[in-house]
C-alpha cells in the first residue's frame, strides 16, 4: 500500500472520528457555512454602496445582512401570532365531550356493525369509551415537571446555538477569505492540485444545491399559497409558508405540510365533526398538496438533485434514507450536501491516484 493511500485513509478516519466528537460543533459550523454562503453576496453588494464618497464598512455591512435575516424570520413568526392565537382560542373554548363524540362518532358505524353480526360481544360504546378513557390515561400520566425541565434545557441549548452560529457565521463573512487560504496553505504540494479541485466543485455543486433549495421552497410556497386562496382555506399563506420550510425535510416534508393544513383548516372551521363540510374542506386541502407533491416529484426534485448535485434520483432516494437512519431529520436534511461532499472528495482523490505520478509513491 502506497504512502498517499495511507495519508488519505488515516486523514479520513482522523476526520470520521473528530466529526463525530464533536457532532454540536460540526453542526454549527455546517449551519454557519450555509448562512455565510447564502449572506455574502447581500454583504458584497453592500460593501459596492458609496457613502459620501466611500464604501461602508465591512463590519456595517455584515450588521446589515444579519438585520434583512432577523426581519425574515420575524415576519414569519408575526405571520404566525394570529394563527396561534385562534388555535388558542378555540382549545380555551373546547367542549371535550363536544369534541370526542363529534370526532368519535364515525367510529360508532363501526360500533354497531360489529355487534350486529356478532363479531364482538361487548356493549356499544366500547370502542369510544376505551379511546376517551386512554385520551385522559395518557395526558394524566404526563410528567409536567420533566416536560418542563426539558424544555429548559432545550432553550438553552437552542439559544447557545444562536450565540455559536451566529459568531461563526460573523467571523466566515468578515475574514476575506483569511479561513480558506489558511486552509490550502496547509495542504502538502503534491495533493494541492487534487485538493484545489475538489474545493472548487464542492463549493460549485453545494452552491447550485441551495441556490436549488431556495427555488424549490419559492415554488412551494406560490402552488400552496394560491391553491389554498382560491379554494377559500383560511391561513393560506401560513401553510404555505410552512409546508416550504417542511419541504426542506426530503420526502416527509410534503406530507408535513398537508397534515398541517388539514388541522388548521378543520380548526379553524368551527367543527370538528366528520360532517360533509369536514371531508370537502380536507379533499380542498388534499388536491392542493396533491398537486404540490406531483410538481415536487416530477419536476422541482429531479431539476434541483440530478442537475445541482449531479446525483441519480435512486441514489438520492438510498442516502437519504442512511441519513434518517444515522440522524432521524437533520439527517434526511444534510444527507445530500454531506454525500455530495464525500463523492466529490473520493472521485478527485481517485482521480489524482490514476493521473499524478506522486501518488503513486
């Protein structure tokens, strides 16, 4: 075995083993890489600006982008309150028994069939009156104090991933490339050009992947979005807007969003009952996603994966699925991007082994 193949193999386990250590890390860094790359061209068109005779300063700059961020995602949560507000509302003025005999009710059909052809030889109600009673097993065997405990620890946990993210995702915008040449400065000679060009078409083909994401959500959120206004769902536009974002999560996402649709709009009907009303209301909510998902499968998912990562849709389909079964949906999440760096690192290390006579040493 050849000393390169070595250097590689030990280098590639060195770096299995530190990602894996320090999985939070590698994971702020991931996000903060995304924003950055996603931030810099808002940054460089800042920085071109002239004030009274001068360009504003880096520091300005970066300030500013991460402000257009901020306002982003408080005009989702604002787009929000209202939503949450009505859901709040109508549990505060749900009737329980109301809401279990209208919800229960079609299971009542099923109560009487089973009975009459005497397939059972329990008394009506038997099946709604065990689904009640486990309902209120099951929120009286809550632990509130751990539930509570754990939502401590998460907001802690969530907001030092802010402070993390965001001081990385600051320093990657304000260094001018400091990082990279730092980087490249510590490769041995001989692998510089085999390195130069996996950097190159990792940073092509992971730009083309999210300037893909952003069209794809964009597309998502016009088919819902108008889909559900004409069909007369209210809050259409906040399920829409959250069946782009569950679109990120490959393959569940579409599913996410219809659920989330269903239960706004049965919610903010004013009935819960399986009435005829009901079942049209989800049949609206379901054409729309329905044609979301076709539009999604057929044409967003194959332009975006095939053209951007440069990946066949099965081979897709298998990574992503290795990426839920390593990390549940941050993995399905960065299934793609991670392959997409590990297949281009191996084909231009592979590449490097058949063309350069030095690694052959």
């Amino acid at each position: 075995m050849n000393r390169s193949l070595v250097f590689f193999l030990v280098l590639a386990v060195l770096l299995g083993v530190l990602i894996w250590y320090f999985s939070n890390i590698f994971f702020y860094i991931t996000i903060s890489i995304v924003l950055a790359t996603v931030l810099r061209p808002l940054t460089n068109q800042v920085l071109r600006i002239q004030v009274f005779g001068g360009h504003p300063p880096r520091f300005f700059a970066i300030i500013f982008s991460f402000i257009v961020v901020l306002l982003i995602i408080s005009s989702f949560i604002i787009l929000f309150i209202p939503l949450i507000s009505d859901q709040v509302e109508v549990i505060s003025n749900l009737d329980f028994d109301k809401f279990f005999d209208g919800v229960l009710n079609p299971l009542k059909g099923l109560e009487n069939f089973l009975i009459k052809n005497e397939l059972v030889h329990d008394q009506p109600g038997f099946i709604v009156n065990s689904i009640k009673s486990s309902s209120f097993e099951l929120i009286t065997n809550i632990n509130f104090t751990q539930v509570i405990n754990d939502l401590i620890s998460f907001t802690g946990s969530f907001f030092i991933g802010i402070l993390a993210v965001t001081f990385i995702t600051f320093f990657l915008l304000y260094e001018k490339g400091i990082l990279r040449r730092q980087l490249i400065s510590i490769i041995p000679n001989q692998y510089f050009e085999v390195f130069i060009a996996a950097l190159y078409k990792v940073e092509r083909l992971l730009s083309n992947y999210l300037l893909g994401l952003l069209f794809q959500m964009t597309a998502i959120f016009s088919i819902a979005s108008v889909g559900l206004s004409i069909l007369g769902i209210n809050y259409a536009l906040t399920i829409a807007v959250f069946a782009a974002v569950a679109n990120l999560i490959p393959y569940l996402g579409p599913i996410l969003g219809a659920v989330f649709g269903i239960i706004v709009g049965i919610s903010t009907s004013g009935s819960f009952a399986l009435t005829n009303e009901t079942i049209f209301l989800i049949l609206k909510i379901v054409s729309v996603f329905a044609v979301v998902q076709a539009t999604d499968n057929l044409v967003l998912q194959p332009l975006i994966f095939s053209k951007s990562v440069k990946a066949h849709p099965l081979e897709i389909f298998v990574i992503i699925f290795v990426g839920a079964a390593i990390a549940q949906i941050p993995g399905m999440i960065a299934a793609i991007p991670a392959y997409t760096v590990l297949k281009v690192s191996i084909t231009e290390a592979y590449a490097g082994f058949r063309k350069y006579q030095v690694f052959k040493k």
